[in-house]
C-alpha cells in the first residue's frame, strides 16, 4: 500500500530498501528516524551525521480496517511525512 500511496501523487519507487548494516561506513550530513516507537524499533545510527533528527509517525502497516481504511492511513502518513520534510530541510 505503500508503493500505492506514491504512486497515487506520482512519485515511483525505483531504489530498495537497505539494511543498517550496510550503512555505517557511509557519512550523513542529516538523518532522521520516524518510528513512532523509535526507543523499540529503530535502531540507533552507529555511523557520522552532521545532524540526527526524530520525527516520529504512525506505522500505517499497523492500521486495521476495510482495505480503503488503511489506504486512507498511508496517505494521512505520507502528507504529514511531506510536511515534515520540507519543515526539516528548512532548518
């Protein structure tokens, strides 16, 4: 639903996913982690960043309901995940 939710306001997914662990050589100039339940769920950045930022969302992979209801979660998620972007790039 994901991918649907991009799709929906024309971004394509076209990269994969990657693991921490084939990250902490690599030097950040910002990151930013947006688990909800970050102290439990998100690991913490063992590489350099210039900056760390937490913005905690809901996980809409949790939301219960019709198939429409979910949807509906993913796109509350990506326009509030929009909005925090473009705050944080701000800074």
């Amino acid at each position: 639903m994901a991918i649907e939710a991009l799709n929906e306001i024309g971004i394509s997914h076209a990269g994969e996913s990657k693991h921490i662990n084939d990250l902490p050589t690599k030097d950040f100039d910002l990151v930013v982690t947006v688990c909800d339940s970050a102290a439990e769920e998100c690991p913490v950045w063992p590489g350099k960043a210039g900056r760390r930022i937490h913005h905690g969302f809901v996980d809409p992979a949790k939301a219960e309901g019709t198939r429409e209801e979910q949807m509906q979660v993913f796109r509350q998620v990506r326009s509030e995940m929009l909005e925090a972007i473009a705050e944080i790039l701000k800074t």
